[in-house]
C-alpha cells in the first residue's frame, strides 16, 4: 500500500522498515535499482530509505505500474530482499531448513509494505516520532526472534474413514452381522461422524497448539484461504526453531493417517506481528 503526504516534488522517500539505532543499512541499492540504501535517524529509531521517483508510485503511471506484473515483481523482490538484508545484517547466510531462502541472523526489524512512501524528511520525521514508542516496543518483542508459517489441510474423506476404523477397533462401533443391517448401521455411523468432524477437527488444533505453545514467543492465526484447515504464524526465539520443527513432525506423524497434510514455511520478516498503520 502506497502511503503519501503532500507533494511538492519529483522524488519521494521510500522507507522499507524502522530499526533499532545499532543497525546500519546494507550496501546495496534500493528498489529502483538506481539508488543506495540508507538510514535515518529519529525519535529512537532509524528509517530506512531509498530515493524513488514519485511518479513511478502515483498518478496514472504509479497505478499502470502495479498493474504490470513485469513492472512490481523485481521491485517486490527486491523490498523483499533488503528487509533480509537487514535482518541478516552481520551478513551471515546459509539454506533455510525449509528451503524457502535465506537463514536469517536476528536484526530486529519493523518491515514496512511495499510502496510505504513520504514526501520529505520533516513528514518521516513526523510519523517517526508519534509511532516511536509504538515501534520501539514491537523491536524489543520481536528481538531474537524469526517468524514461521504453519499450515494444514485435511482430506475429510480420509478422515471419517479413520475415525471409523479406530470406534471399530475399540470397540466403540459395533455393526450386525446381517449384511443389510450392517450396510444401514455403518451409513448412519459415518454420516454422525461427518456432521460431527468439525467438533473434532477443533479439538485436534486445540491439541496441536497446546504442543507448540511452549516453544513460541507470540502467535497469530492467518485469514484460511484455499482448503486450508490451519494457517497460524509464530514468532519463534531463534533457539526454539529446531525444536519447533521437530514437534511439527511429531504433530504430522501423529495426524497423518487422519489426512492431514502440513507445511513449514520460514524464517520470514515478522510481519505478522508489526501492524503499523502509516498515515
């Protein structure tokens, strides 16, 4: 989301995040491809900025440009490489374990959408210093940490099946032994389970979140979309993502004869627990 004030020039600042005064920019250009990165500093916090030309975000040409897909994907990208770059900033990378990127040092970094905008210094200084406190208190929370993304889906089918299966073992179902009542009890058993599988279904992420919670640091649910059954972001100290991992697969040996399929996703910027509004 594109965030101006008034504008009385051609170029415009863009702001990636804010960081903590320690940090330093990394040596590389800007989401242009044309200007350097740099930071600045206020209220506590540094910005850091990129010059863009104006036009390119605003007006007709601003709103043809993040319609053209050849236009915004290598400048996405690239907002997206250097909030990295910044959480990484002792430069020290290696492959993910999920094989999603790169391995993230912890950098405390309040990231920014693409596209956050300012028309002059005094307008970032003025929204620096009303949302410093804000900002400062989300660095410290998120410090040491990296954001995961667990999601899940179920094949239902699989699991009424398997419910069924296990109330036959224990006992719990018993059919007759005449074929036509039989066919009629175990119809009407299935059709029970299935009215009943979302009961079950929330018991079963009770159950999982309740086995992830102690290893996280903060947590939020995502907007399902898809057949997605979970989709739960973490925010994991660093020293608790191997043993995250390890009880995921734990969780998905466990659920995996129900029809549970599970993804790990990470290390990501913790963008899911940094909801600055600009204005």
């Amino acid at each position: 989301m594109t965030v101006i004030t008034e504008v009385q020039t051609t170029q415009a600042i863009y702001v990636y995040g804010f960081t903590l005064p320690d940090s330093v920019a990394p040596p590389i250009l800007g989401v242009d491809n044309q200007h350097p990165i740099s930071v600045h500093q206020c209220a506590g916090l540094n910005a850091v900025i990129s010059s863009v030309l104006l036009s390119d975000f605003t007006g007709e040409i601003g709103e043809n440009n993040v319609q053209n897909v050849a236009w915004l994907t290598p400048r996405a990208c690239r907002h997206a490489l250097i909030i990295d770059r910044l959480i990484a900033r002792d430069g020290v990378y290696a492959a993910s374990q999920s094989g999603t990127g790169a391995a993230m040092d912890q950098g405390s970094v309040y990231p920014l959408s693409f596209g956050t905008l300012f028309s002059s210094v005094s307008a970032l200084e003025q929204e620096m210093t009303h949302r410093s406190t804000e900002v400062l208190a989300v660095l410290q929370h998120i410090k040491g940490c990296q954001e995961w993304s667990l999601e899940a889906t179920l094949d239902r089918k699989q699991a009424v099946d398997s419910l069924f299966a296990e109330g036959l073992h224990s006992g719990r179902f018993c059919l007759p032994e005449a074929a036509g009542r039989r066919h009629l009890e175990e119809q009407k058993l299935r059709r029970t389970l299935s009215s009943d599988l979302n009961d079950w279904l929330a018991q079963c992420l009770t159950s999982m979140q309740n086995q992830l919670r102690p290893l996280m640091r903060d947590f939020r649910s995502r907007r399902l979309l898809d057949d997605k059954v979970l989709h739960w972001a973490y925010l994991l100290p660093v020293k608790e993502v191997a043993a995250f991992q390890q009880q995921v697969s734990n969780i998905a040996d466990r659920y995996e004869a129900y029809g549970f399929s599970f993804r790990v996703t990470g290390p990501w910027a913790a963008y899911s627990f940094c909801q600055l509004v600009v204005s």
